[in-house]
C-alpha cells in the first residue's frame, strides 16, 4: 500500500481547544474505542490519542490531549502532517469530535448508577467516558463484520491485517502510522487476497458487497441518520451477512445510537452478568431492557471494566 512521507519536524500547529463538557476520561473513551493497544489506527499513548484520518487533500496525523482534568476538561488537537490545509481543518474537527464523542451527554452514564446500585463503582471508575464511535461508516461494518462469531482478539488481529494490507500509511518522524482502509479498496480486493487477512470466505464475501455501496453513496451514514432505529435495524439486517448483532453494534458503535445494546453479544453479556451480580438462568435481556434508552452504555460499561481490570484504564479519581 502507499506510503506518505512527511517532513520529521512536522507540521505543529498550536492546539486547537476542543470543548466539552465535564467530566472527560480522554483514556477510558479512547481504550474502549480501541478495544486492545494493539489496534494499528486508533492509538492511544502517554495520555494523548494519535490516529491518521484521510480527508479529501490528503493523510492527516491528529493528536489529542486533555490538558486539564476530567472534571475541569481542556481538550486540545493538534495537526502533525504536512499534507494539512486549512480547508480539511474544519473537517478534522469535526470528525475529532464525533470519534470521541465530545458532543455526547455525559449524564446518562452517571445515571445507571444511579438506576442500579450494583453498577455504581464500574460508572464511578468510568466517570467521564463518552461513548466513542467509529470515524465512517466503512469502518464501522469494518469493524464489525470480521468479529462475528470470534473472539475479539481474533477479531482485532484480522482488522489488524487488513489496515496493514489495504490502508495507507504515513511516515512521522521515525514512525509509520496507519490509516484505515477506504471502502474502495475493499470493494475493489479479490476475495483470496481478503481471505489471506483472515476472514472467512463468506466475510471476505460480505465485507465486500457492503464496501461497494457505501463507496456509490447508496448505502450512507446519513440516510441512516434519518431513520428510527428501529427502521435502521431492519434496513442493515437486510444486508448479506448482517444479523441483529452485527446491525446493532454498527448502529452503537458506527451511528452513536445508544439507545441499543447489541443482541447477542456475548462477551458483554458475561461482563454485565458480573457487574450486575446475576445468576446463570436470570434473563439478562429483560434487565437491559430497563434501562431504556440508555441501554447502550451498558455495552461500554461491560468492556470498560474489562479493559480497567486489564490495567488499561485508570479509575477516575472520586
């Protein structure tokens, strides 16, 4: 894949404050959008979040860091890439933004402990997470597609080797940094050569015919930003290979919709099972019901504590 150098001095604009409100964990939103540190594109490190976005004129390197505190946030972005213009700046934002979720409430997390006892140290080690969501909706079926019925290392490793494989690159200094693919060049991959990344045939199938019409605009984000999510689900659950868990976690996770939690998923299952102190046989789908239009912050509250029993997240200070 094609690589771009930029000059080992950079471009360094001062940063850019990026508001929000409090409180902000910039680690946790950013560990719980990664999923593993192994993640080639979203990086987070030494309390700052690097990734490569692909704007029209060209490879970006964005860093992000919360100068601040959780609870009294400045939050600042820098741009290091030479390939920088002013005009993709506003963009970059923008999509900065949706990422990591600035613009979200902060609210309804903290009010699933106060819905439910048994999650109140889980939300006050989280405090100031937001949920994260995936840059485009390629990457989010991207994300999606190669988990189905794996573990999610197994999942991050093939994603792993399809950015390695069909993402761009750009050269920093002394380190390469990785974009994620566009649909293009999935659309466009022989089925083989995405099998060699590690899907299925029938994924390297799927992933496929859903890259070809996001890329003509006939399958698009904001299409589905009109829909109910009711509406939404049924739409994507009529794409090859898209069943309710798979629609789901592309509308959490791609769209923002926290409104739904993932049928199906479960490694959130499990970890929602020990948070909530819940026997084998009790119905968990009627206790993720309860929580309404919340229900999808349950979904970052089971992989946020797995991640901070990992040691990957620090708890927030009381």
């Amino acid at each position: 894949m094609r690589r771009v150098r930029a000059s080992a001095q950079g471009e360094n604009i001062p940063g850019t404050r990026l508001a929000t409100r409090a409180p902000f964990h910039l680690e946790a939103t950013v560990r719980i959008l990664q999923r593993r540190p192994s993640n080639p594109v979203d990086i987070g490190e030494q309390g700052r979040y690097r990734r490569v976005l692909t704007p029209a004129l060209g490879l970006t390197l964005i860093e992000v860091e919360n100068l601040g505190s959780i609870d009294d946030p400045d939050v600042r972005l820098c741009i290091r890439c030479d390939q920088a213009r002013d005009a993709t700046r506003v963009g970059v934002g923008q999509t900065v933004r949706k990422v990591l979720g600035l613009d979200a409430d902060p609210a309804p997390l903290r009010n699933l402990g106060d819905m439910e006892h048994t999650l109140q140290s889980t939300v006050l080690a989280l405090r100031g997470m937001r949920p994260p969501r995936f840059a485009n909706l390629f990457e989010a079926f991207a994300n999606v597609v190669p988990f189905q019925q794996l573990s999610l290392d197994a999942g991050v490793a093939i994603v792993a080797r399809l950015v390695d494989r069909f993402g761009q690159r750009l050269e920093y200094g002394a380190r390469r940094f990785h974009a994620f693919p566009a649909a293009s060049a999935i659309a466009n991959a022989p089925v083989q050569t995405l099998r060699s990344c590690g899907l299925s045939a029938r994924k390297a199938q799927v992933l496929r015919s859903i890259a070809g019409p996001i890329e003509s605009g006939e399958l698009s984000e904001d299409e589905l930003s009109t829909m109910s999510t009711d509406e939404a689900l049924s739409t994507l659950a009529e794409l090859p290979g898209i069943g309710p868990w798979s629609a789901g976690l592309v509308l959490l996770r791609g769209l923002g919709r926290t409104d739904v939690f993932p049928a199906g998923d479960v490694g959130a299952m499990r970890g929602l099972r020990g948070l909530l102190r819940l026997g084998p046989r009790a119905r968990l789908d009627r206790v993720v019901e309860r929580f309404g239009n919340q229900r999808g912050y349950l979904y970052f509250c089971a992989l946020g504590e797995s991640l901070r029993t990992k040691g990957l997240i620090h708890a927030a200070s009381p």
